[in-house]
C-alpha cells in the first residue's frame, strides 16, 4: 500500500498506482483507522502531513517515504537514513515558480497594491491624489541564502536595476558583494529571504535583526514562516519599525486567528502556493512519484530525486 497524506497530481497518482494501493489519508495529519500499517510499502506527504520516526517504527515493511516538493522539514531525514529506507523528493522543482512569487511579493509591496485595490474598490479613486509608490531601480536588494531560489531572485533583482547584496555562510556569487547579515539588513530596501529551514535558522530573524532594519525597508519570505521570529515581526510591523511583510508561508499554517499581522495594511500574505503553477504542480509530484515506483518495483530511481545517504 502507497500512503499519500494529501492529493497529488493525477499523472502521479496514476504512476503510483500500478505499483500498489494508493490510499489518501481524509486528515493529512492523521492515519486513517482502516490503514493496516503492516501492508505500507510508502508514505508521502505535500506540505501538511509529518513523517515522523514514531510513524516509521509502525510500519515494519516501510520501503520509501518523501515529499512532493523541495524542501524536506517535514521528514525525520535521519531516522529514515538510520532505518535505510530512502527519501524521494523533487529538488530544484520550484526555483522558477517561488522566485516569481517573491518578485510579485515585492512589487506588490513597494507599490502598496493591496491597499489600492481596496481603495478602488471602495469607490476612492481620489486615493492616486495621495498616493507613492517606491520605485525598486536603484534600490538596494538584499538576498539571504544563496541557494536556487536566492540566486534567483537576486538574477530579477538585476533585471529590475537594483544593486544585489547577499549573505551566505557558505556560498558567493561574482559581481555580488558578499555581507553579513547584519549588514545586509541594515542596508537594504528590500530583504528576501531564501534559507532552508533547520533548527539553525528558526527565528534567525528576531527582534535584534529587525532592529536593525530601516523604517522604510521591506521584508520578503518565500522561504519557511520559522525563520522570521512571528511574535518580534508582529512589534516591528505595528510601530512602524519596517516598512512591510510579505510572504507565501507563516510561522503556524493556517495561521491562528484573530492575527492583527494578518489585517495589517502593510502586509501581504498568500498561503504557501508559490510553488503550485501550472507546471511546477505536475514536475514536484511526477518525480518523487516515479522514484518511488521504481524502488517499489525494484528497479533504479533517478539518484537526483533521493537525498544522499
């Protein structure tokens, strides 16, 4: 039996399928009581479901697990690697479709988009006679992480004219000056984030970080909402300390209502789709999808779509 947490592209469900059984859990956080955990070859999850190592100790014929996507917090990594069962995901998948977000994020932000459209659709076209906008050419971009997706947006962020400075403990990319992150904070207009998330990097950016932001600056995360410290980020924004949030993930998803973050002018948020586009959709559920077949049906995976031992 393949265990999928929550529902995947058809072309995926349709791969999996002529291995095993595929069973969709009706709570993605919790088993379904029929599920005989002796006949699970797999489980895979999306966002919601967590593959822990309690759950893989119940599962005594456990073959593979994964995830539909990139990014692998939701999986206890080392307790699969400790019980030799292989992780399949879809690295690189969504470089594309998340660095687009982030630039729509920001535009978005530096142009005040949700409150103009409000306005019109109050019956306020009068707000253009008040109305600026920031212009992002000649502006400061700043990239925190320097992975696909950091490079990325810092790639748009040359398009757009604006001077790109990254932070990175471990890589660099010529033609950026390379800062720390204090710097790179109190430096730039816009600050992208763009960091896995590890027990390293929650609440790397706390209330000492966004002290040391300007009034003006904006904040983007496209990344994990654990790396923004919510409770200092909620201070900033009220008393005016940054300019404005947006972000495609949030600390707690779905976020606990009520959350003045959420209804404040100067913030933008979408619920973690930015990976969900027309294409992107279909390639972060085919590829784990067919690794998994083939290691079900003991044939040979593609070795980019199985986290290294």
């Amino acid at each position: 039996m393949i265990v999928l947490t929550e529902n995947v592209h058809p072309d995926a469900l349709a791969v999996l399928a002529e291995v095993d059984v595929v069973r969709v859990l009706t709570n993605p956080t919790v088993l379904d009581a029929d599920i005989q955990l002796g006949d699970v070859r797999c489980v895979l999850t999306r966002s919601r479901g967590q593959i822990s190592e309690s759950l893989m100790k119940q599962m005594p014929n456990l073959k593979v697990v994964g995830r539909f996507g990139v990014g692998l917090d939701n999986i206890d990594t080392d307790a699969a690697a400790r019980r030799g069962i292989p992780v399949v995901f879809a690295p690189g998948s969504t470089t594309r479709a998340v660095s687009e977000m982030g630039l729509l994020l920001m535009l978005a932000l530096a142009r005040k988009l949700r409150a103009l459209d409000s306005s019109v659709r109050a019956g306020h076209w009068t707000e253009r006679e008040v109305y600026e906008g920031t212009e992002l050419a000649g502006k400061t971009l700043g990239i925190v992480g320097l992975g696909d997706i950091g490079r990325a947006i810092g790639n748009l962020g040359d398009v757009l004219g604006m001077n790109v400075v990254a932070y990175s403990r471990s890589s660099r990319r010529e033609g950026w000056p390379s800062l720390s992150l204090e710097q790179v904070l109190a430096t730039a207009d816009v600050v992208h984030i763009c960091l896995a998330n590890t027990p390293e990097t929650k609440h790397l950016i706390g209330a000492a970080e966004l002290g040391v932001m300007r009034p003006s600056s904006l904040l983007i995360n496209i990344a994990r909402g654990a790396i923004v410290d919510h409770v200092a980020l909620r201070e900033a924004i009220v008393n005016n300390r940054i300019g404005g949030y947006g972000a495609d993930v949030w600390e707690t998803e779905p976020p606990i209502f009520p959350d003045e973050l959420l209804n404040h002018p100067n913030v933008l948020v979408t619920p973690h789709v930015s990976g969900l586009t027309d294409r992107t959709f279909k390639e972060i559920c085919l590829r784990p999808a067919v690794a998994a077949a083939a290691i079900l049906s003991g044939g040979v995976p593609d070795t980019n779509c199985v986290l290294p031992d």
